[in-house]
C-alpha cells in the first residue's frame, strides 16, 4: 500500500510559482482596466472592428467575430482598425501585463 493519506509537501518551485501567480498583474480586474482600454499603452486587442468598434487580438478572432456579427457585410481585412499602429509606446510606462497560457 502506498501513502496511507499522508499530505505531501510542496515544493520551493511550487510555492514560488503561486506567490508569482498571486502578485503578478494579469490584466483583470480594476488593476488591469487600463491595460485593456487600451488608451496609455495599446491594450491587449490589436483590431477593432470598424462597424461596431468590438475589438478582437488578432485577424482570425476579428473574422470570426466579423462572420457572427456582420454577415451580410463583406469581410475586408483592410478596413480593421489597428490599435496598436495607432498608440505610440513611451518606453517609460509599462507594457500590458499579459501572462499567457502554460500550454505551449
């Protein structure tokens, strides 16, 4: 038999990773509504959607939307409004705090 119920330990890597987790801005809340306004630094969407001004990260996301929204319009990718093109970064204000996915 193994373990008999006895907790495991967490690890140094395991607790290092949660206190990352815990303190590192994701972009939610109220701490991250500027991030993804997109008015200092670009924002998290690089599109927006020219007809109802939705925005989307990338051309696919745009389409789709563009597919399910507007179906009776042509899709030009063209006329996609590019947020990023836009908004000039300042090197000293921080970029978007964005973690990502852990899958790979």
């Amino acid at each position: 038999m193994t373990g008999k119920a006895k907790p495991k330990k967490h690890t140094a890597k395991e607790i290092a990773a949660k206190i990352d987790a815990a303190n590192t801005n994701r972009g939610g809340g109220k701490a991250g509504q500027s991030d993804r306004s997109g008015v200092d630094k670009g924002g998290h969407a690089k599109f927006e959607c020219p007809h109802c001004k939705t925005t989307a990260p990338d051309v696919k996301s745009m389409q789709i939307h563009h597919d399910a929204r507007h179906p009776k319009i042509p899709f030009d990718e063209s006329k996609l409004n590019n947020l990023h093109a836009n908004c000039v970064a300042e090197p000293s204000k921080p970029k978007p705090g964005v973690r990502g996915s852990f899958k790979k």
